[in-house]
C-alpha cells in the first residue's frame, strides 16, 4: 500500500490511484537509477527487532517483488523460492506469523478461469513454502469492470468477495487471511462509510473469518458495524513514500491502546528506510505492551494513572533513543544482523502486524574516503591561476577552522544529536521541538527585519537587540544542523548513513540558504521587505522541515532550486554560506607583484565593481580551509553600469595611468575591456531580467549541490529587494555550467553572433 490516497489518519497527501503509463515508467526509472534494495539480510534483521519489541507478525508486501504486483501471474523462480522460503522459516523460528500478500486487481480478470487458475497456483507455490497466512490486496485500482466482468458480477464489491471467498475456502480456511478493500478509508468511501454499497457488499457476503483491512481511525463503531467484524487497522502514520523530503523518525503517537479491543489487529506502515523506522516500531511495541503490569520491575514506558499504566509516547521516545544510541554508534554495514537481548512479556491471541512495504536500503558502501588535506596559514593570494576568484591551491587559502574539526573518520553521535535528528524528522502533522523551533524564530526574524532593515526610520535599540539575539540563536540551530549532517556521514554505522542520509543532507542544505538568508537581513540590506512572502499554489512545496523553510523564503515557490539528487559519495566536509564582508582584496599595494595583479585583472576584471559598487549581493561560500566560492550579483544592471562609468571605470584609470609600452599599458588594455563591459546588454533583456549574477567556485568543489545552494542565497536576496529576474553570461564551451543552470530553471536568451563577444546569455524569472 506504498501508494494510498489521503487517508483520515496518517498524514498521507492526495494521490490519483490511477496512473498514467508515462508516471508509471517515472516511477520504475526511479527506483531502478536508485540502486537501493532491502537486502535479504535486512529483511532478515527486521523480524529479528519484531521478536525483540514483542510484535508478533510479518506482512510481506515489498513493492521491490515484481511478482507481489505487476507481474503477479508469475511464480517464483528456484532462487526465488529459496529467499522467500529463508524468511518463512526465521520468523517461524521467532515465533512470528509470515502473512504472504499479494496484489492481482490492477489487470485480474475476475471472471476469467485462466486467472483464477494463475491466482492459485502462485499461491499454492508460496503454500508449499510453509507460508500459513495470506492477504489480498485490492487498494489503488480502477473501480471499472472489463465486460466479461461487468455480465458475470452485479459489482465491483462482488466481483472480488467473489474471488477472495474462493481463494480462502482453495487454501483451507487459514487462520489469518486478510482482505483489503479499494475503498479502505473513510475518504474513499461513495457517500459515506455509512451507506457505502461497496463496504455493505463486502461486510455481507465476505466470509466472516476473513479480516477486514482499513486505514483510518475514526469511525470504527460505525465501520464495524457495516463491515460485520472487527477491522484490522493499517496505519500509515510513518509512512512516507509519498513525499521524498520526509522522514518520521517519532514515537507511536495519537492512538489510543484501549482500541484494540474494537479491532483484530493493526498494521504499521513504517518509512521506506529500515533504519528511520528504529523508533516507530520500538514505540509501538509499548504501545502494544501499554496495558500490561509491570510487576517484573521492568521500566516501561508507561504513565501510572490509578491502578494503570498508560502509555507515554514522550517516555517511550526516551527508552527508544536510549536503545538506539547503541546502535548508532556501532559500526554496522546495510544489510547486516546485529546480536539482540530479549524483552519479557507474552502475547495474546489479537494480532499487531508490521508491514513491509518498498524498503530503499543501500547494499553498498559507496563512501569516498576524506583524503588528509595540509593546513596551512596566510591570507590568501588574490592572484591565483585558479578558476575562482578567492585565493589560490587548497594549500594557499587560509584555514578558518576555528572550533570546526575536519569530520574524518568514524565517530560517535551523540544523544544531542541524535533527538536533534528525530526533532527535525518527527510525524507528519507534529514537528519536534527543534523543528518547532527552527520555523518559528525563522517566521518571527522574516517578519521583522524591517527593524535592522535599510528603511529603518526610527531604530529601537531593543526591539533591535531582541532580533539580533533571536538571530543568533537561528543561527546556531543551522549550524547544529550542519554538524549534524558531518556527524552522520562520519559515523561509524554505514547503514544508517546510507539510509538518513538524503534526508539529513537535504535539510543541511535548506538551512544553509536560511542561514545566508538571515545573514543577509542582519547586514541591514534589505529594502523590499513587502517582497519577502511567497504566494504560491500548495502543491509546489513539499512537505517537512525543508519544505516549510523553503516555503518561508522569498524564492521558495521555485521547487527546482532546493531539489537535487544527492551526491553518489557523501562528503563530511562542513560548508558555511555568508554575505561578503569588506577587505582588503582589490586594494592592493605599491609592493605586489606585477604579475599577481595582472592575472588578477585578466581573469576576474569583474569582480572589482562588483565588489567595490554591489558588495551587499556577494556570497562567499566557505569549508573549514576557507574561501572555496563566491557568487556575485547586481541588483540593476542600468544603475550599475552608470556608476562604474561615472565612479569606478574612473578611479582605476586614474590609480593605474598608462606608463609605456610596458605591463602597465596591458593593464590599460584591461582597464577598457572592463569599461566594454557595462551598458552592452540590450533594453528588452533588462526588462525582464534587471538583475546579474556571476557564479564561481575551486575545482576541488565536487559538490555540486553547495554551488546549488550557494546560487540559491544570491537569488533569494535579489527577489526580497524586489528582482524579477536574473541572467548571467557563460562561454558557449563551458558545457558543465550551462547544464548547471539550465537544470536550476535559467533559460538561453541571447546567442555570441546577437552581440559583441561570444557569451551565452542565460535569464531565469524570480
């Protein structure tokens, strides 16, 4: 069921059932390109913690099993059998039920012998396995009958009670046979769960030992009373295949334990990482066990009210992480067991199951090793032959290490870290306090930055300091969030990396946009403070922590901007994004060398003016040996070009006057190439795109995500000061760039042959 729609309870968003063939094929690339498979270890492991946590059921329904779905007419091969006969026999040695699933109603034929021939020999292959227990599975199909179907059945509803009786009394009437309906939750339901003829159908002429599949936790009276039986709840309150940016890494939450006397059991839908759902289903084993005395002395997570122990989600959170800090901290491959000590404590005859759904786990370490890079100090040379614009070889920049460790190696996370990690990814409709945190003070430094702003008419020293101190704190947030991201990368345990990591590293590079954002806003720059909301349609933003950040900026209706694949080798390397602040790095002295300064203006004759005339839109980006990057902007290029032409073109004629036919002459040639520079962009260009930007980085930045973000900081200034648009020039050789940008929505709009020089002129509207 990795693909429900909106479910009453769980936080799932809206989606179509029926999709087109050209979504279909997005989604199988998709998960094809991403290499990652639950590996038969993994699977392995995951009863292994069931039979710890006192869960009692598996439910194999892995969307990574073609054979499960799509091509469910098919039997297993030899090797196939073998794999699944392998996880029968564990959790039977575990003492759990294995429930076989399988799900034939996107093209079954219900009327067609042939079919329901197939049907039964697939599950008499898994039969003779020593599987047990069985589900059907109708979610997310078509509600249309072929007319073969249509002549053979009075409806939809009959036409699978009809098949599902069938497939029952052919297996012998197994104990546990569940049966999961198409309209499986209270939205779904043709008018209501009340008159649903679909439900009526089924709660009539289903078998009345067949178990009922529902998802949702409101209703249960009424629903148990169309469908004749007590349902089996399928939660989805951890699931999150339908949103790449999420992850829920919280406590069991919102259901009562005093429920389970209404239901046959309940499902939990976890995340499709095996290592985020640690904590939902350690929870959700004291849930399961939240009725239960604790005459043993044991230290369960439960609340005494009265003669009771109810359960806690805060204290079971607590006993979670304390568990999980161990194997965090152990040095763990994906797809590998670990050793584990049991919980006492036994089960009654109701049934809690755990659902398997597609589980993305990397079988592969795919980790780049950190090579030790010299540390060296001294300012850096503003002369390199570098492709930057800031300094020389990593060995010539200047270390700004100051308290930041390089996060080579495998370390230890600690327990701070680790409910930092849980607060930013915690359940869908609740945000951890860090979370909570990290938006409101976002909000509230977004809201009022007209108090340090530049129109600031009537400065209040208090009101002043409270923004300056509520900064500092958002700020300090963002680089735990940093710490955090190298602290998983370097940890010891790999197969948590792997499956975190996308997640982590997303939600570093969103804060480090905010973090520049409001940088950038304590520097008293912004002037269009009316620009800063987002007015946008609500499917563009994803949901989480990042997409709520993302939704708070100024450009955060441009999607393509804050989503990239993240990189195939995870660095540790931590990155900081801040405004440029003045030095001393075009004012140079009588004693420099000749040569230095004329590879300076040679290659970076822009970078004076920008600096000199437009320094509040220059970002530097930074790691912890300095200066890699720069971006550079303008808000208007008209009123720029006229102040380098009356200011600054003037100035450097004046400080550098030809003397000769010697180097000063070339720099005089430099001197009119820069002063070529300005004014030759034509009006209809300015129009729509007022704003220019000039984006450089060192060669070693092989991620290229910073420079994404980097990007991303430049354009969220121009837009909170009222830009409409940016474009930048690029060589037409430089292919790696125009395939940068073009991917972060900017568009060619003038060729070399329109204009006086060769150039690309690239734009994008804000």
């Amino acid at each position: 069921m990795m693909n429900k729609q909106t479910t009453e309870q769980g936080g799932r968003k809206s989606k179509n059932p029926k999709k087109s063939k050209h979504e279909k094929v997005k989604q199988t690339i998709t998960m094809e390109t991403s290499g990652r498979r639950l590996s038969q270890g993994g699977r392995l492991r995951e009863m292994e913690l069931e039979e710890l946590w006192g869960l009692n059921t598996y439910l194999y329904g892995p969307k990574d099993d073609l054979k499960h779905r799509l091509l469910w007419r098919e039997v297993y091969s030899p090797e196939e059998e073998a794999q699944l006969q392998t996880l029968i026999v564990e959790a039977q040695s575990r003492g759990l039920r294995f429930v076989y699933a399988l799900s034939p109603g996107q093209d079954i034929v219900f009327s067609s012998s042939c079919d329901m021939t197939l049907l039964k020999r697939k599950l008499k292959q898994v039969s003779d396995l020593g599987c047990q227990a069985y589900a059907i599975l109708f979610d997310d199909i078509d509600h249309s009958m072929c007319q073969a179907d249509s002549e053979a059945f009075s409806s939809f509803a009959h036409a699978q009670v009809t098949v599902t009786n069938e497939i029952y009394r052919f297996l012998g009437e197994p104990p546990v046979f569940l049966f999961c309906p198409t309209e499986y939750c209270g939205s779904l339901c043709s008018p209501s769960v009340a008159e649903s003829p679909y439900l009526q159908t089924v709660g009539e002429d289903l078998l009345p030992n067949i178990t009922v599949i529902w998802t949702g936790k409101k209703k249960k009276r009424c629903l148990e009373s169309v469908l004749q039986r007590p349902p089996l709840i399928w939660d989805n309150l951890h699931a999150n295949d339908y949103d790449t940016r999420r992850l829920f890494l919280g406590p069991f939450k919102g259901r009562d334990p005093h429920i389970r006397s209404h239901l046959r059991g309940l499902l939990l839908n976890p995340n499709c990482e095996f290592e985020a759902n640690y904590i939902p289903l350690h929870t959700l084993g004291s849930w399961y066990r939240a009725e239960k005395d604790d005459a043993q002395g044991n230290k369960m997570p439960f609340c005494l009210i009265g003669e009771e122990y109810n359960y806690c989600p805060e204290r079971a959170l607590t006993a979670a992480l304390h568990d999980w800090m161990e194997e965090l901290n152990q040095p763990l491959q994906a797809g590998k067991t670990v050793q584990t000590k049991e919980l006492g404590g036994s089960l009654d005859h109701r049934y809690f199951y755990i659902l398997h759904p597609l589980i993305l786990v990397a079988d592969k370490e795919g980790r780049e090793g950190e090579k030790k890079r010299s540390q060296q100090q001294g300012q850096p040379l503003a002369g390199s032959k570098s492709a930057a614009p800031f300094g020389g070889g990593r060995a010539q920049r200047e270390q700004r290490t100051q308290g930041r460790g390089l996060c080579n190696g495998k370390g230890l996370l600690s327990e701070a870290q680790v409910r930092l990690l849980v607060g930013l990814h915690y359940l869908p409709h609740e945000h951890g306090p860090s979370a909570q945190k990290l938006l409101q003070d976002l909000t509230w430094l977004k809201s009022n930055c007209h108090l340090v702003g530049a129109n600031s008419k009537k400065p209040q020293p208090q009101k002043v300091d409270e923004w300056r101190g509520r900064a500092s704190r958002f700020l300090s947030l963002c680089e735990d969030i940093a710490q955090l991201h190298c602290s998983v990368v370097g940890g010891a345990n790999r197969a948590v990396l792997y499956d975190l990591y996308p997640y982590v590293w997303d939600l570093r590079n969103t804060a480090l946009v905010a973090k520049a954002f409001i940088c950038w806003l304590g520097c008293g720059k912004t002037t269009g403070a009316d620009q800063l909301g987002v007015d946008s349609e609500p499917w563009v933003f994803k949901g989480g922590v990042s997409g709520e950040v993302q939704m708070l900026l100024p450009v955060g209706s441009s999607s393509e901007l804050f989503t990239h694949p993240p990189p195939l080798f995870p660095t540790s390397r931590l990155y900081n994004i801040r405004p440029y602040h003045i030095i001393h790095l075009i004012c140079f002295n009588n004693n420099l060398s000749l040569i230095i300064y004329f590879l300076f203006l040679t290659t970076y004759r822009c970078l004076g003016p920008c600096l000199a005339l437009s320094p509040e839109y220059s970002f530097i980006l930074e790691d912890e040996l300095g200066i890699c990057g720069c971006v550079l902007g303008i808000l208007d290029v008209r009123s720029f070009a006229k102040r380098c032409q009356g200011s600054w073109i003037p100035a450097m004629r004046d400080k550098y006057p030809p003397k000769g036919n010697g180097t000063h002459s070339n720099t005089l040639e430099l001197v009119q190439l820069m002063e070529e520079d300005q004014g030759e962009y034509p009006d209809s260009l300015l129009y729509h795109f007022p704003s220019q930007l000039r984006l450089d980085a060192l060669p070693e930045l092989v991620d290229i995500s910073v420079s994404r973000t980097l990007l991303t900081a430049l354009l969220t200034a121009l837009k909170a000061n009222g830009s409409q648009g940016v474009f930048c020039e690029v060589q037409p050789t430089d292919h790696q760039r125009l395939e940068f940008l073009t991917k972060l929505g900017f568009l060619e709009i003038l060729r070399g042959e329109a204009r006086s020089r060769e150039g690309v002129v690239l734009g994008r509207l804000l």
